[in-house]
C-alpha cells in the first residue's frame, strides 16, 4: 500500500470511528460500589450484580453505550443533578423526596428493610440471635444504617419519632456498618433485606426481623431527560418480557 492509499484509508478510518460515535449515545450511570447483590465493584475490580447486568443488558438493546462508574452514596444525587453522572442504577428506592430531584424509571424491584444482629454460639455449640428485632430497637442501642437511605428515614421517622431513643450510627455504606456489628461496635444495622441477605453469608450475623415498608426500586435520570427516561424504561420493560429477567433475577436476587 502506498502512501496516498494509506493516507486515504486512516481518512476512511477516522469517519467511520466519528460516525460509529455519533450512532450510539453514550451514557455514565453512576452506582454504590457496595450494595450487593445490586451494584458492587467484584473480586477483579469490575462491576458487577443485578442492576449492572440489566443496564449492561439494556444498553445492548436500545443501542447506546454504557459506562459504570463507583459514586459514593451520599454524594450520587448532586453527582448526576451536576451532570457526572447520566443516571443511578443502583437499588435506589423511588420516595417522594427524591422525586422532587430527580425523575424515575418504572419501578423494576420491591424490598422491605431488615434488621441485622449478632450470632453468638451457646454452651451447647447452638447459633443464637442476640437480640430479636424488639429488644435490638430499644432505647440506648446503637443501631448503624448507610447515611442517606431510606433505612435512615426509617429510624429516624418512626423509631425515633416514636420516643424510642436509639443511637443512629451512620456509614458511608452498608456493609461498613456490618463490620462494626461484627466486631461489637454497634448492636444492630438495619438495610434492604437482599442486601442483608447477600452480605451475611459466612459471617455470624443473621437477619432477625423485617420491615415491611415495601419500597419500590427505579432508576433515576435528571428531571427533563425525558429521551433517556424514555430509553431505559422501554429498555426495562423488554428485558422483563425476555427469559433473561429470570435469569438475572435467579442468578442475583432469588434463592442465592
Ligand atoms: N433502597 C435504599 C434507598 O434507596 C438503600 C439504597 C442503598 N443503595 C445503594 N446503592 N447504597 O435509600
């Protein structure tokens, strides 16, 4: 190949790369790198869990392409109303406050809270919970839950509201808070119930009670986004009527 035809292949080269990039959108979506079994960043330091896979499936589907990046919790609001972020798959659940900042998908998954507490071995080598979930939520009690979530309003609205004086101790995420339970810092923590489930495994912990606030999950866009609103919600509902929803949902969420 001559110079010329070269020079007239890389120009053929660079528009297909700048038409291919005009072709697909591309999006950043913004995750907690450690609520499993939904978002979490895995052993090889690549995202992983239930919503990484349904965006990185949905993505496919409606043809743009995806980028996955950790935020912490508490900041990943501010971080998308900025526009670091495009929007938050993240087990986030849809509440009326959050409403008023952002615009949500569908829902797309439905969860209750949990309450964590220690396992202690007996005498007799029998496991045995320390606390049951009314006398791990009594006044005094250090009960830890992930800063900014719907687990904090909980405590906050109706336990402490209630006149029941607990210590809110909060983590920048929630299996922080499990580390201290685990080593007696705190007497209980309090998440959502998959993520209780999915982070307990091989630990002396347990989940002693639920709450059912039955919270819905959605995904969160900028208010105004409509076209992305519009691309990942018809994005959720064809991968609910594909037998890859199951399989996502068996593989993370059912029978872990
Ligand atoms: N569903 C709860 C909420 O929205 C907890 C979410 C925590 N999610 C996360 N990625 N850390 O407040």
């Amino acid at each position: 190949m001559n110079y010329r035809n070269a020079l007239v292949w890389t120009v053929i080269g660079a528009m297909a790369l700048t038409v291919g990039a005009l072709g697909a959108p591309r999006y950043v979506d913004g995750i907690d790198a450690a609520f499993p079994p939904f978002s979490f960043i895995d052993d090889n330091g690549v995202p992983a869990g239930f919503d990484v896979d349904v965006v990185r499936w949905i993505a496919d589907e409606m043809g743009f392409e995806v980028e996955i990046v950790p935020v912490d919790w508490d900041a990943i609001i501010p971080t998308l109303l900025v526009g670091n972020i495009d929007f938050i798959a993240s087990g986030m659940t849809i509440t009326q406050a959050r409403k008023e900042r952002v615009s949500f998908t569908e829902p797309y998954w439905q969860v209750d809270l949990a309450v964590v507490v220690r396992q202690e071995t007996q005498s007799d080598g029998e496991q045995q919970a320390e606390f049951n979930v009314f006398t791990a939520v009594q006044p005094g009690r250090r009960i830890g839950v992930q800063r900014g979530t719907t687990s904090q309003d909980w405590l906050e609205d109706e336990v402490l509201a209630a006149g029941i004086g607990i210590n809110i101790v909060l983590y920048d995420n929630f299996l922080l808070a499990l580390e201290d339970l685990l080593i007696g810092r705190i007497d209980a923590a309090v998440m959502d119930e998959p993520t209780a489930l999915s982070s307990i495994a091989d630990r002396p912990l347990t989940v002693v009670g639920t709450i059912a606030t039955g919270e819905i999950y959605g995904y969160a866009v900028r208010q105004g986004d409509t076209e992305l609103l519009n691309t990942l919600n018809e994005g959720l509902s064809r991968i609910q009527s594909d037998p890859m929803w199951d399989q996502l949902v068996a593989k993370w969420l059912v029978g872990r």
